[in-house]
C-alpha cells in the first residue's frame, strides 16, 4: 500500500484501475451530513416529535439493519432505515412517508456532490491514457449509478461493480473478480485506488493487487 494524493499515482505498465467512490472521489461526510440534517428535520414534523428524539430512533434504526444485514448492500439502505424510524413513531409501516424521506435524502445529498479536482484530473489521465477504470464500490447499484451521473462521469468510468451486485461486500474477493472478470484482465494488470485500508486496501492487497491509499478532503 501507497499512501499517495491522485496526481503522483504511477500509471506505468497499468492496464486497468479499480476505482473506490464513496470518500475517494468526492467527500461523503460534507454530502451526509447535509442531507442528514434536512431527513430528520423533516421526520420531526411528520411524526412530531422532537429532532433529538428522532434523531435517537433512527440512529438505534440504524444499528438495527446494520447488524441484521452486515456484510451486505442492505445494510447502507436509507430506505429501511427510515422505514423503521416511522414504524416506530406511527406502529405502522407509514409507506407513502417512507418513499418521500427516503428521495429527500439522496436528492439532498446527490445536490451536494462535487468531484474531487485531484480525483477527477486522475480520471482523466487514466483516460488520456486509455486505462479502463472499473469502480468497485459497496451499496446499492442504483443509488451509485446516480452518484456517478450526478459527477458527470458516466462518460469516463467504463465498468462499476456495486456490493449489491456481488451479493458482499469489500475487502471478500468476489467483489474484485467480478471487476476483473468485466474489465477481462488479471489482477497483475491493475491497481487498487480507494480510502479505505481495511476494505479496499486489504482486500486488494490479499489478491496481490498494487493498492493506493487516498481520500477526498
């Protein structure tokens, strides 16, 4: 592992880039906690109660599907966190809310996005250069599609594999050769650039992928 900024990343000899988003390219806490604040805001009033308080239920919410769907895409879904939260305040499943909380969320948080400029002059090169970039990234395969249409590089990314794909997520190998099996190379052919030492780093390295450390600031 090489702990580099975009710019210094060596190219040379690479055939193919896998590619982290979430944290790598753009910054996700500057996105989340915006949308984050206006979701809950927004559940104060529907539920009336106090933000402090819904705040609280959808953070147990939270815990909850994280720890009953670990390891996989489901475990990051808004939608069932939110579903929670109003069963909770309504004792019912209050369907209509949970749609609309849910598009608030990632509209909000999808209105946020911007590329990092190191990021994006990385992506560039790779293409400059006609290195074909896959992005392996956890979450749900949609909500992904649309960060990457939302930054605009729909045009520049040639391959994505999300762990709702692979049906697990980083660092478990499956999630890697799928990219690898999509790009049609070896893992000798490329290299690993995300933010995560325990997920995308570790998982690369123990396939003997060459893996570089960033994160967007």
């Amino acid at each position: 592992m090489e702990k580099l900024i975009f710019p210094t990343i060596n190219l040379s000899g690479v055939k193919g880039v896998l590619l982290d988003i979430d944290n790598t390219i753009y910054h996700y806490e500057t996105c989340h906690n915006y949308a984050l604040n206006i979701l809950l805001s927004r559940l104060s009033t529907i539920v009336s109660n106090s933000k402090k308080e819904v705040e609280e239920e959808f953070m147990k919410s939270r815990q909850k599907i994280n720890e009953q769907l670990h390891g996989t895409a489901s475990s990051h879904s808004r939608f069932l966190y939110v579903q929670l939260t109003l069963e909770f305040f309504f004792g019912k499943t209050a369907f209509y809310h949970t749609l609309k909380m849910e598009k608030l969320y990632w509209d909000t948080f999808l209105s946020k996005m911007i590329i990092d400029d190191r990021a994006f002059k990385f992506i560039n090169q790779c293409n400059n250069k006609k290195i074909p970039i896959c992005c392996v990234t956890d979450l749900t395969t949609e909500i992904q599609f649309r960060k990457i249409v939302t930054l605009n590089l729909e045009d520049k990314i040639s391959f994505i594999v999300t762990s709702e794909e692979a049906g697990i997520e980083k660092p478990e190998k499956k999630i890697f050769d799928l990219a690898l099996e999509k790009m049609k190379l070896n893992y000798k052919d490329v290299i690993m650039v995300g933010d995560s030492a325990s997920k995308d780093i570790a998982g690369a390295e123990n396939l003997g992928v060459k893996s570089y450390l960033v994160k967007s600031i």
